[in-house]
C-alpha cells in the first residue's frame, strides 16, 4: 500500500466551523472560503480518497468518493424552518455504491462541539424496517452476535425519534431488549470521538477499524432489505 496523503484536518477545522456558526452570512463565507478549503474540505477528499484504497484492498464491500460521498457545506433552507444558509460541520458516508441513497453505511461528522462516527441503515423504506424488524425478533442470537464487534468498540444504538409505542404487529413481544430495537426509527450505532482524533492519520484509522467491525451487522442487513443483491454480491466477499 503507498503511503497515505490523509494527515488531518487542519489547526483552523474547527474553529472555523465555530466561527460560521456566529456568522452565518454569505460574504464572511467567501473571505474566509480559503481556510475551508485548506483545513477542511481538502483534508475530508484526502480522507475519502485514502480510506476507499483502504477497503478496497482490504477487500470490504464498501467505498467512497469526493464527488458522491461528501455533504454541501451549504444549507437547503427551501422547506427549513432554521434559514441559516450553512452547516457547521463537515460530514461523508460511505457505502456499498459510493453514494449517499445506498442503504447500510458507515458516517462521520466533523464538528466543533458534537464529532461523531457512525453506522447502519438510516431512514428505509416501510418494508425494509419492517422486514429488518421482524428478523431481529426470529434471529435475535444472529442479530446480537452482529452486534459484538461494534459494542466492543463503543457504539450504541442512536435513541433519537424512538416510537414510543411497540410497532403495530408487534404487541405480543415482551422481551424489554427487543421491544427497545423495534421502536427504533432507524438502526444506526454511533460513538462520538475527541477533536485529538482529527489530527495525523487517526481518523483513517478509526474509519478502517470500523468497516471491518461492521461488516456483520451489515451483512445482515443487507440480507434483510435487499436479499437478491446480497446473494449476487456474496461470492465476491
């Protein structure tokens, strides 16, 4: 492997972030635009760029690019009640196609009071919750046994928007474990990390340790929502 080119995101990453979020105006963005792109928006396609070669020679089922994988700095404000024209924060997925509509990812989000990675399958379909729904309930051994490697490393499951009812079709369960997975609106696991991490290569580093933690819980995802693709792409794993 050559040697990486990722070596972290700048001194000015996050203060800059700060700073926008005070601002928030076009022409304070666009003086200042050169320090986002030299501490921020670079390091973020140097990172892209070094974890894809990473999995791609690790042979994981996952990829990313600058030009799908990445979040706009700027808002869509059209139908937001908060009008502020720009995040704070920087943020990539990567996924089985590179792009940010393919189902089961990995995450990171850069920001100055709130960096986080994480992992799973964000906003499906009905049927495809359904369906991941009604599988953790026949294959709870399975599903919790996917799990191991990434509570090891300290993800959770994310609570935000949780039902607070027990799904319909689901009322005769009574193991509290399980009744919690099936409130859930989304089955994404994350774990926050220290602004230390945005310096030399350990954010690479985390990334690829979490791709290959994650691929049992992903896998079994994947066989869930989206059976055929999965078998078609399983004699490639």
């Amino acid at each position: 492997m050559t040697d990486t080119t990722y070596t972290g995101f700048g001194d000015k990453a996050l203060p800059f972030l700060k700073a926008l979020g005070f601002h928030q105006n076009r022409e304070w963005f666009h003086e200042n635009k050169p320090i986002f792109e030299e501490h921020l928006n670079e390091p973020r396609g140097r990172l892209i760029d070094d974890l894809a070669a990473r999995l791609a020679e690790k042979k994981i089922p996952l990829t990313c690019s600058r030009k799908t994988s990445t979040f706009r700095i700027n808002r869509d404000v059209r139908f937001a009640k908060e009008k502020h024209p720009y995040n704070t924060h920087v943020s990539a997925v990567i996924t089985r196609s590179g792009t940010k509509k393919d189902q089961g990812l990995l995450y990171f989000h850069v920001s100055p009071d709130d960096s986080f990675l994480a992992v799973g399958f964000y906003s499906m379909e009905s049927d495809e919750l359904r369906a991941f729904r009604e599988a953790i309930v026949a294959r709870k051994d399975q599903f919790d046994t996917a799990l191991n490697p990434l509570t090891a490393l300290g993800f959770v499951f994310d609570q935000e928007n949780s039902l607070k009812r027990t799904p319909r079709g689901f009322e005769d369960i009574t193991d509290p474990a399980i009744i919690d997975l099936l409130r859930l609106r989304h089955l994404t696991l994350s774990r926050r990390f220290s602004p230390d991490r945005l310096e030399g290569t350990a954010l690479l580093d985390d990334l690829t340790e979490l791709a290959i933690a994650a691929q049992p819980f992903l896998n079994f995802g994947w066989r869930v929502i989206d059976p055929v693709r999965a078998a078609r792409d399983e004699p490639n794993r």
